[in-house]
C-alpha cells in the first residue's frame, strides 16, 4: 500500500502541471568512482530544478520506486534501459548521463530521451578542469541544457491586445520572453490508442510583459483576432552552441553562453507593427567603448622658458623673459579593457596655443608654443569589487565596474612641438623656431559614469621639453647656437566622452 500511495503521489504531482515531466537516472561512471558520477547526477539535477523549467522526481524518491518494484539497475545503461525507468516513473522524459575521464579532465555528458518514443531529442556536455569543477560543471551543464528543452503553457483568457498564459517565473518565464502560440488539429490514433499524427498551426506571438508567480500576461505581436482560450504557447527554445570548458571555480560567469541578440520589440498600432529602438538595458550590453574625445584646462602652474648659450656669445638675455598661460588641450584615445580593475590605451593630444605674457604681464602675440603628445596610459579601478559586489556575475569589464567608479591612471607621455622665441626686432639678430622634444609622466584620478562620461584631475610631472637653434645676426653671420627648455609640471581638471 505504501509502494501504491507513493507512486500515485509523484504521478499526481507531476500532473498538476503543465511543465515537462523529467527524472534524472543514474549516470555512468568512466574512470572516477560511481559515487562521484552519482553526486554529478544530483547537481545536475538540482541545476535544472532551479531553472523552473521542469517537474522534477526527486532522485532520492526515483531510487525508492525503483528499489520497491525491484528494478535490477546494475548493467542497464542503455536507452531502452532509461526508457524502461521513465514508463515506471510514468515521465514523460528522462535523462541519463556519463561522466568520463581522461587525463586530468573530466568530461560530464547528458542525453534528454523520450520515454514514449524512445528516442534522444537533446544531448549537451561540458568539460571540467578537475574532479573539484565538477559541482560548477554540473550546474552550468543544467544551465546550459535547459534553454534547448521547450516550455509549453496554455492561453486562459484572451483580451483586445494581450493574453493571460498559465506559465510564470516558477516556470523559469521572464519580462520579455517571446512564445509562440500554437493550435493542436485532430489527433490520429493508432491501433494501440497512441497519437500517431496531430497538426499543429501557428497562430500568433507573444511577449511577456508581466510575469508573476504562475501566470503571466503576454502582449500580442502577432495574431491578434486568432489566439483562442486554449491555444498551446510555447517558449522559442535556442539552437545550443558547444559549451568553454570550466577549468577554473571563475570560468562559471567567465565562460556564460552568449545569448543571442534579443528582437528588437514589436508594437502593434492602427494594424500596422513597428519595431521599437533598443532600451539602456541593450545598450548596457555593448563592449566598452574603444575611442573617445576629451578636453584639459591645467588651472594652476605656468610654461615657463630658460636660455642657455651651448656655443658662441650672443646678446639674448638668458633670464626668461615670460610665461605661457591659461593652457587648455584637447585629445582622443583608444583603449581596451584587459580586466575589471585595469584598462590601457593610447592617447594623443594637442595644446591649443596659450598666450605669452612678459614679466609686466604685457600680451605678446608673436611669441608662440605649440605641441602635442603621444601617450599611453595604465588606468586602474581599485574599488570595483566594494562599490559593485556582484562583479563577478557578468562576463564584460566594463559592465563589472557598474554605472560609477572611481579611477586612478599613469599616462607616459611623449612629447613634440614647435617655439618661436621672437627676439629679431629686439636684438636685431635671427633666430629660427625652435624644435622641441621631451618625455613626462601624468597622474590622473578622476570618475567614471557608465563607461561613457568621465572627470578626472591631472597632475603634470617630470615633464619637460627642450631643443636648440642657430643665431645669426642681421648680416646672417652664424653667432652661436642656445638651447631652450620648458617646463610644462602643471595641474588642471579634465573630462571626456567615449564613443
């Protein structure tokens, strides 16, 4: 009696749904112990039920019935054997595996069979590093496999532009899923009274728009005078892509299926249908930005110049007879993420050319300085972790940092550029423009908002360029060559846009 109420329990709980009704069997064991494959087994089976895809027997209790009607497992590997399991568990389904091993890898593999026709609709499988992955291959694996497996509700009421279906988020449904709906024909029976033939027809799709525990309310995209009360909805299943192996505890969230690109949404309006621009949570999914632009004002510090004979006497005087201000710069740079707390790139930018003021502060428009760098720039974001805790659950850098973080950067810059001392009318001497080269280094620690705007403060340092030019005086007679060194150590605020 007890054998009899535990049977009818399962077969009535499995009924009472319309989710797929699956047992997971017993996996076989290829150079590990089968107690190992037996534990694989259990969290493929705990993976699946999370997923809220599938009614699922319990392992302890599929065991129980097995064991109770005397069911003989040693030996039985094969798919008739599986099948034979699943007509006594009364499933529609049932999954048998293997875990193998070869080398230091351990290879888990799954197979979804019918139990009415007996045949294998699905397989999946995934590679592990080592014995210890396994918990995380296994759950993966589940992950993995249960978006090739089809959900399939029913239409309960239908409305002018929306349905209510009775799949929810305890069937593993969400905002935004697209079901197709469908309508069963007339099941022809065979001899025996199973369905040999039934027509199904495509009579409309749906999206998702509110899901709740066990029901949901979908938006009618298409089909919208031909879905009835009734009518078979059916989630798109994906056509699976080989899963990376998980050789490491990280490779979980590193090594994520990539999820095909999402429908842009259909809205339906006088009878005509138009496709809707992508929402932010799209754009969110976008790789960071390779280029961008930005612009530095440096507030504080001065270009200050000094002379210095290297050859010949001349008449300049070698004290410096001014400084450049108000120094604004504008630039591009590229880069790329290598991890979620470090990007690197290039950068080159160009001062706009500042004025000249004399010691009595008296504009002079003929002296002129212009230059630019080239530069590459280390760009650290040590909070990541602490201001975005759950990091870790996505795949891309930049989506890791989150919508705010802080950063710190190194730029080496190199730098070229062009001075015209203007002392001819002074000295009555020629003086040619001078070419200038140097190196430096910039600090920066700045902000950075959804990998798209940023601000930083830039700290100038160990940054000075230098050249030298022939003097002659006005019977173009050479009188000596002077060098000239600028100092450009500054500080000022910047910010930029990435695009």
């Amino acid at each position: 009696m007890k054998k009899v109420f535990l049977l009818v329990f399962l077969i009535a709980q499995i009924w009472a749904s319309d989710k797929i009704s699956m047992a997971v069997y017993e996996f076989d064991a290829s150079g590990i112990k089968q107690e190992d494959a037996s534990s694989v087994a259990d969290f493929v089976q705990e993976g699946l039920m999370q997923t809220g895809r599938f009614n699922l027997i319990e392992r302890k209790d599929v065991q129980r019935i097995l064991k109770e009607q005397m069911f003989q497992k040693t030996g039985c590997t094969s798919t008739e054997c599986a099948v034979e399991v699943g007509k006594m568990l009364n499933v529609s389904n049932i999954i048998k595996g293997k875990v193998s091993k070869m080398g230091s890898r351990i290879i888990i593999s799954i197979s979804l069979i019918d139990v009415e026709s007996g045949k294998i609709i699905l397989t999946d499988s995934v590679e592990c590093g080592n014995i210890e992955l396994l918990n995380t291959g296994s759950k993966k694996l589940a992950e993995h496999f249960s978006k090739g497996v089809a959900v399939k509700g029913k239409v309960l009421k239908t409305m002018e532009d929306s349905v209510i279906i009775n799949l929810g988020m305890d069937d593993g449904i969400k905002n935004g899923d697209i079901l197709n709906v469908e309508r069963l024909g007339e099941a022809i029976k065979d001899d025996n009274g199973k369905i040999a033939f039934q027509e199904k027809t495509k009579v409309g799709v749906v999206a998702v728009k509110d899901a709740s525990t066990s029901g949901s309310k979908a938006q009618i995209l298409e089909g919208n005078r031909s879905i009835k009360n009734g009518d078979i909805v059916e989630l798109k299943i994906e056509k699976l892509k080989p899963l990376e192996p998980i050789l490491s505890s990280n490779d979980y969230s590193s090594y994520s299926q990539p999820e095909a690109e999402p429908e842009q949404p259909i809205t339906y309006l006088g009878g005509r249908k138009f496709k809707t621009a992508k929402s932010d949570h799209d754009q969110e999914n976008n790789e960071e930005a390779p280029g961008g632009f930005f612009g530095t004002y440096e507030f504080s510090g001065n270009y200050s110049f000094s002379r210095e004979n290297t050859s010949g006497t001349t008449t300049i005087s070698l004290s410096p007879l001014g400084t450049f201000n108000n120094h604004f710069s504008v630039g591009i740079e590229f880069g790329t993420s290598v991890a979620e707390y470090l990007s690197i790139g290039n950068v080159i930018s160009f001062i706009v050319p500042p004025e000249f003021r004399d010691l009595s502060d008296v504009l002079d428009e003929n002296r002129s300085l212009f230059f630019f760098a080239d530069g590459i720039y280390l760009r650290f974001y040590p909070f990541v972790g602490l201001i975005n805790p759950s990091f870790s659950q996505y795949k891309k850098a930049s989506q890791q940092r989150g919508a705010f973080q802080p950063y710190i950067s190194i730029d080496g810059n190199l730098y070229l550029g062009i001075f015209n001392p203007d002392v001819n009318s002074v000295f009555a001497i020629q003086v040619s423009s001078v070419l200038l080269f140097g190196l430096g280094m910039d600090l920066k620690a700045g902000l950075e908002f959804g990998n798209i705007f940023y601000i930083e403060f830039l700290w100038r340092l160990f940054s000075t360029v230098s050249g030298s030019t022939t003097i002659y005086d006005s019977n173009d007679v050479e009188l000596g060559t002077q060098s000239y060194t600028i100092d450009l150590n500054t500080m000022g605020i910047g910010a930029g846009f990435r695009f």
